[in-house]
C-alpha cells in the first residue's frame, strides 16, 4: 500500500468472455475517468473480500450474477488525484443478460473491436495481456 491511504482505493474488477466477445462497460459521463471504458466492477468495502465486493457490484451495476474465477492481474495504477490498486478476475456468467444499472453503458467486444475504446491509464497492461490470451478463453 502507499503511505498516502486517504487518497487510495481498492477496485476489483471482472473479465467476463461469452462466445470469443468480453464485457465492458462505459463510465458515466461526471464520474472519475468519465466516459471511458473498463471493465465492469467496483470500489471494495473495508468487510468483503475482493471476490465478495465483485459479485456485489456486478449484481448493482449490471443486474447478473457472477461466478468468480482465478486472479489474472493485480494493477497498482497513480493517478494525479488518487492511487487504485486493481485485481481483475476471470468470471463466468452462467445466466442472465448484463443491463446497464449503474454505468452509461455495456457491450460484448472482439479483441479487434477493444483496441477502438478508451480505458483508463490503469488497464494498458492489463489490455495487452488480455490480447495475447484472447483467444485461449
């Protein structure tokens, strides 16, 4: 953790692959970062785990329920006003069809159609490792 831990947050979010496409989701326009895409998660509350606070938020933001998987990337990331520390998960969707909750949008991509969206600086690492196992998932 960094010394500063006012301005630190813990975020866990999910990789959900259905059909060779994975989940995004855009954030809402006055928000943080607003109007980019990532991937759909949120902010951990001190009692939960990541994977309870991920299931948690996915239920709130996009109306499914989440079976969480293994860890694939942890991502400390700086930003001018505050520092995220990021886990990002493998999960399945078992059923359900993720409606736009509480985020401005949600879409299934290609790995072709990821590289025309806009991600927060956090997830650059984290899209070029995706890319290279795309198509293991």
């Amino acid at each position: 953790m960094e010394p500063e831990t006012r301005n630190s947050i813990e975020v866990s979010a999910g990789l959900i692959f259905r059909s060779g496409k994975l989940l995004i989701t855009q954030r809402h326009a006055g928000a943080h970062l607003g109007g980019l895409w990532e991937f759909p998660g949120g902010k951990r509350e001190p009692d939960e785990t990541f994977e309870q606070c991920l299931v948690r938020e996915l239920r709130e933001e996009l109306g499914v329920d989440v079976q969480v998987g293994e860890l694939f990337q942890s991502v400390t990331h700086s930003y001018p006003e505050k520092t995220v520390h990021l886990r990002f998960f493998l999960c399945s969707l078992p059923s359900g069809e993720p409606q736009p909750l509480d985020c401005a949008a949600c879409k299934w991509v290609t790995k072709d159609e990821l590289a025309v969206h806009d991600f927060p600086a956090a997830d650059a690492g984290l899209l070029e490792q995706l890319c290279a196992v795309w198509d293991e998932r």
